[in-house]
C-alpha cells in the first residue's frame, strides 16, 4: 500500500501504480490528484501513500488487493506468522513529515506538517463545526476577532504558528493537533479493521494469524539527558508533525500518563482482541546520538512506549531502524534489554531484524542473534517427541 524508495536503507523504486490517482480523484468535486495525496505545508504532494483523509475512497481498492492476497497466498498460510498491513509511507502509522518532497524536513528538524490537500481542510472544517456547532462558537472559542469571518483552515505560517507556541497556548492550536493526530489514528482503525474483516473472517485461510502494524520511533527533538540522568524534554515537534502526538492532554511530563503515546496506543488496545499487534521501531539506537542539538532518545523513548504498552495490557513487538548497526553487539545488547526475556523485565514481545543478509554476514550479529533465540527457547516447554 505504500511506495517502496525514497527512504533510508531502500533501494529499489516501486512507485504506487499510476491509474490510482486519478481513479480516486475522480471521486472528489474539485477533480484534482493532489486531492487524495498528502499535501505539505510547503505546498507539496507526496506519492508515497494515498491521504489519510482519502482512506474511505481507496478502500475498495485496499480491500481487493487483500483478498486476492489471501487467495493467492492461501497455501502458504501455515508458514505465515503475521501479515503486517501498512498504514502510511514506508509502511508505517505516520505522516511522511520528514520525506523526501518537502525541504529542509529531514532529521533532526521539525519536519513539515501534511495537512493541506483539499480532504484535509475539508476534514478540519467539518471537525471543528462538529465540535463547536457553529462558525460563531468556533469564533469564540479560538478567540478570532467578532468582525472578520471565521478561517477554518490549517495554520497559513507553519514556523509562526510553531515559533509562537501556538500549537500548545491557543485552544485553535490544540483542536488543529487533535484532529492532526486523530486522523491518523482513524486511518489505522479503518485499515486494521477492513484487514481484520477479510483475513479473520470465520473459515478464511488466513484466520487466526496476526496483523501487524508499525509504529515509527520518532526519537529526534524528543529530549536530552541532564547529568543525573534526568529526562529535559525537547519540543517533540518531529512527532508531532509525524502525527504520533499531541498538545491537549498535558500528558509528555510523566510515564504515568504514556508521555504522549496513551492516544495512539490505545487505538492497539481496542484492536488487539482482533489479532492487532503493534511493532515499535529504533530499539537498537542510544540515548544522545548525534549531539546535545539532535536532542535524540530513541531507547527512552522505545522504554516509554513499552511501559505505556504494558499499562494499556497491549503486546508490542519491536524493531531496529537502520540495517547498518547490525554488526554492532551494543546495538544488540539495547535491543534485548527491552525484551520480555527469562532473568528480564522488559517490554517487547517479539523482534524484527532488518536485514538478514546482513545477520548472516556478520559474526556479531549472528552470536547476538542466536543468543537471544536461546533465551526465548530456554523458556518454552518442551516439544514431546512421538513414540
């Protein structure tokens, strides 16, 4: 569902097929492609990933390639473990806030927000009337001048509304994040829950098998360590902007309260009695990477999700980012220090490698590797042999 190229570590180019964007933009009035794509605040689509806000149009198609899948795919399903259905660009539950299409968004910036197709404006409206009831509660509620029509619109200046710390001290500041965040979460819900219907219906092959979803370690702009080792947040614009977080809920200051991820994981909790299985990437990363102004901390960041995971009662699964640290054993020895293990008190349930050529061609990798199997097999009871 998403195109593969244009990230880091991919290198092939198969783009999304190009009869889809006019086939989903003739069902909007306006008629126009970049209609169902996400459109930046820089004024940019992307063609990674049909629109969130362009989910329910693209849903047939969605639905079509999983039962052809399932029935293509049928024989194989006692060797299939999980079909992992993907949400967004590079297959993950985010905005493509930091891709290619957009300037200047790379790591470790802010990124770009994606809200400015025309489903987008159209959904920010309709939120906001649905919320208020009328352009003039909206008016007073966001405090804009009783002489002027009310601008139901996304922010016209990103860097100002971000600069002024709108997005945290205006009530239009929090709504617009809101509703930023709980599109994206209703996206996943669609998508999980039309898998779910095809792939779990009663006698389908594939019943009973899990479906994963990943969520991407966003770890940049997250904070720093003091010298007691004591989290300094940072500004968290980079998730916020990806659309994992939000600015209502006063929730990033303690672990109690998920530190910003209760919203998004709780959409796992609802899900997981279905067979929905979170995967959480950047398990192998270190606190600090790349210097104080990086502001990175992928593992605290991967131990507050996990902790949040365990609180809602959700199994979460893990991942490493970047193939490149697979021959580092410290990278290892992170990942597996965040695993529920014998002798461990971790928080992931499960781990994806990318890739395993490069486990294969590595000494490290492959110790660390088999290491770690050991230690989940050294917990399982054993298999009875037949007489």
């Amino acid at each position: 569902f998403h195109q593969a190229g244009g990230n880091i570590g991919d290198n092939v180019n198969v783009p999304l097929p190009g009869w889809l964007w006019g086939k989903l933009a003739a069902q909007v009035p306006s008629g126009d492609g970049k209609a169902v794509k996400y459109v930046s605040e820089q004024g940019n689509a992307s063609s990674e990933y049909v629109s969130a806000w362009a989910t329910k149009l693209a849903l047939p198609e969605y639905k079509q390639v999983m039962s052809s899948f399932q029935e293509h795919f049928a024989q194989r399903a006692p060797n299939i473990a999980e079909i992992n259905i993907s949400l967004g660009p590079a297959g993950e539950l985010r905005y493509p806030s930091y891709n290619s299409h957009d300037l200047g968004t790379g790591y470790p910036t802010r990124g770009a927000l994606q809200a400015y197709s025309e489903l987008a404006r159209q959904s920010f409206r309709e939120f906001a009337l649905k919320k208020y009831g009328s352009e003039v509660a909206i008016g007073s509620a966001w405090k804009l001048p009783a002489d002027k029509p009310v601008d139901i619109e996304p922010p016209a200046d990103a860097n100002a509304f971000f600069g002024r710390g709108d997005h945290f001290n205006t009530q239009y500041g929090r709504d617009f994040i809101d509703w930023y965040s709980d599109s994206l979460i209703g996206h996943g819900r669609t998508m999980l829950l039309a898998a779910d219907g095809i792939f779990h219906k009663a006698g389908a092959p594939f019943a009973g098998i899990d479906l994963g979803a990943k969520i991407p370690g966003v770890h940049w702009r997250v904070g720093s360590l003091d010298a007691n080792g004591r989290v300094v947040l940072g500004d968290r614009m980079a998730e916020i902007t990806a659309g994992l977080i939000r600015t209502s809920a006063g929730d990033w200051d303690a672990d109690r309260d998920g530190r910003g991820y209760r919203p998004l994981l709780s959409l796992f909790k609802e899900l997981q009695p279905a067979g929905v299985v979170p995967h959480f990437t950047a398990l192998e990363m270190a606190d600090g990477q790349d210097g104080p102004a990086a502001k990175s901390l992928p593992h605290t960041l991967a131990t507050w999700v996990g902790q949040e995971a365990q609180r809602q009662g959700v199994t979460i699964k893990g991942e490493n980012a970047l193939s490149g640290t697979v021959a580092d054993g410290a990278s290892w020895d992170r990942m597996r220090s965040l695993l529920q293990l014998p002798g461990q008190d971790g928080y992931y349930r499960g781990l994806t490698i990318l890739r395993m050529s490069d486990v294969l061609a590595s000494d490290i990798a492959r110790s660390k590797a088999a290491a770690i199997i050991a230690m989940i097999r050294s917990a399982e009871p054993p298999v009875k042999k037949a007489a």
